[in-house]
C-alpha cells in the first residue's frame, strides 16, 4: 500500500503519522503543501494534526485551499482513500469532503489528554481490526474539535452507520459525543483522537496500531 502524507507549515504530526503507516506495512511519501499533486498510485492520503497555517481564521481553512488539496479532493472524488487527524479532520470539513464543522471546544480550552473511545463500527477499511462496541484509548490534543451536526445530519450518519468512534465521556461538547465520521462511500476517515500517538508500547498506549493495520490489511487485499 502506497501513502502520502500532507505537510503544511505548523504540521506537528506529519512525521508521527508516516511512522504510524510504516510500522503497519505501508510505503510513505511525504508530500508539501504547495504540490500540485500526490504521487503516482496512491492508495491514501494521510493529512496530519497539528496547527496548520492560517488557524487563527478557522482551523483548517486555510490549509483546505492549498494547492495539495485540491488534488485531495480530486483523489477521493475517484475513490480514494483519505485519512484525516485532529487538524486533518478539519481540513476534511471545511473542503465538503465530510459532512458537519469542527468548532470551540465547550470549555473554551485546549484538551490534551488520554480519552475513552466506543468503536461505533467495525465495518470499514479503518476500523475493521476492532469490534463494534469496543472499548479503546487515544491521546487528544485539540482547542477546536466540538464536532457540531444539526439532528438530521447526525440522524443520516447514523442510519448509514457513518460514526467511527464516540466519546465515552465526552471532552469538548461534540454533538452526540461524535469523535469521528466516514464518508458516504466509507473511504474517507476524520477523527479528533490521535490514533497515531497510540501506535508502540513506548506511546504508553498501542490501541490506535489496529486503525493502521486494517486500513493497510484492507487495501493489501483490494
């Protein structure tokens, strides 16, 4: 499996999140924001947390009209895949390719801490390692990730069985404790929880290696 990884200027995860997609088995390319196109045959597109440029108009407003992103675009427009963190999930919003916004956490603080996630399904290239319903714990480190979804929005997300993950107890205010969302064709991942930083024994923590394991193993066999 081939990944390329966006890095725009103030990205602090770039580099966590290629060693996450060469332990789990895949080839890692690291492509520049101002690119005009990602590489030959990629299978996924990996778009880092971290404080991209121009956060202080909106979180992932600005890095959503670089250059790279349109290409991004274009890429899950064919059918790629798409996996966005923290800022990348926001990213992933503010360019349409997934539904809702990403807004101030309730308390108005930055989070940073260990959190308790439910595995909302098992049925997608990104979560197929797990059980639906399974219990897990990824870091967050975020000032802005209140998912916010009016109710028809969150009614159609969860018909179509769309929530990756919930919060069990939720941290910053995101409607109906939502962590992360799939696309309609369920190849492109946002979440706010740093899978990334819980890949090695050495993280304190391995519960998010599965989430890079069944999206290589789910790709290896396409």
């Amino acid at each position: 499996m081939k990944a390329a990884v966006l890095v725009f200027p103030g990205s602090n995860c770039d580099r966590d999140l290629a060693v996450a997609f060469r332990n789990a088995g895949a080839e890692v390319a690291m492509v520049w924001h101002k690119d005009n196109a990602l590489p030959a045959d990629v299978d996924v597109v990996g778009i880092p947390g971290g404080f991209s440029f121009g956060d202080y108009l909106r979180c992932g407003a600005i890095a959503a009209r670089s250059p790279i992103t349109r290409a991004v675009i274009e890429h899950t427009h064919r059918g790629g895949y798409a996996l966005g963190i923290c800022n990348g999930f926001q990213v992933l919003t503010e360019t349409g390719i997934l539904p809702g916004a990403l807004m101030r956490n309730a308390g108005l603080k930055f989070i940073c801490k260990p959190v308790d996630l439910t595995v909302e399904t098992a049925d997608s290239a990104f979560t197929a390692c797990y059980a639906r319903g399974q219990g897990i714990t990824i870091p967050i480190a975020h000032h802005d990730g209140n998912y916010v979804a009016d109710a028809d929005l969150v009614a159609r997300l969860r018909d179509e069985d769309r929530i990756a993950f919930t919060y069990r107890d939720n941290p910053n205010g995101s409607t109906d404790g939502i962590a992360g969302i799939l696309s309609e064709n369920r190849r492109v991942l946002g979440l706010m929880p740093h899978p990334e930083r819980a890949a090695e024994p050495a993280h304190g923590g391995t519960d998010g290696a599965a989430l890079f394991r069944s999206l290589v193993g789910a790709l290896a066999l396409a």
